[in-house]
C-alpha cells in the first residue's frame, strides 16, 4: 500500500489546504486549478518525470474526486 507523499507528493490534507488557497485567485473556478495540475504533469511528462507525472495526475483526481 503506498503513502500519501507517494501517491500526491505530500499529504491529502496539504493538497486540499493549497487549492483552499488557491481557489479565490482563480476567481472560485475549481476546473481552472485542476486544468493547471495536469498541465504540470504533461510538463513532468515530456521531461521524462514520470513519478512526478503521476504525482500530478493523482492530485488532479483527488480535486476532482472532492467537491471543495
């Protein structure tokens, strides 16, 4: 079974805490936060970060996956 620094890069609790944080400089638009995250693991992707890549992609999954 794999941590949560595994699976996002850093806790459940300080993924959520940052797009809280985030959300009002994106106007309250939760879609643009996430559009963002993926845009960084396609990043991480073409630099062969895979790890990193799939870090992003779980978080994208764990904001969408959360009505916040």
């Amino acid at each position: 079974m794999s941590t949560q620094k595994e699976i996002y890069g850093q806790t459940k609790n300080s993924v959520i805490a940052q797009f809280k944080k985030l959300k009002p400089l994106y106007a309250g638009k939760s879609n643009l936060i996430i559009m963002r995250v993926l845009s960084d693991a396609q990043m991480m992707m073409d630099a062969k970060k895979y790890k990193t890549a799939n870090q992003f992609i779980n978080i994208a999954k764990l904001l969408l996956g959360n009505k916040i």
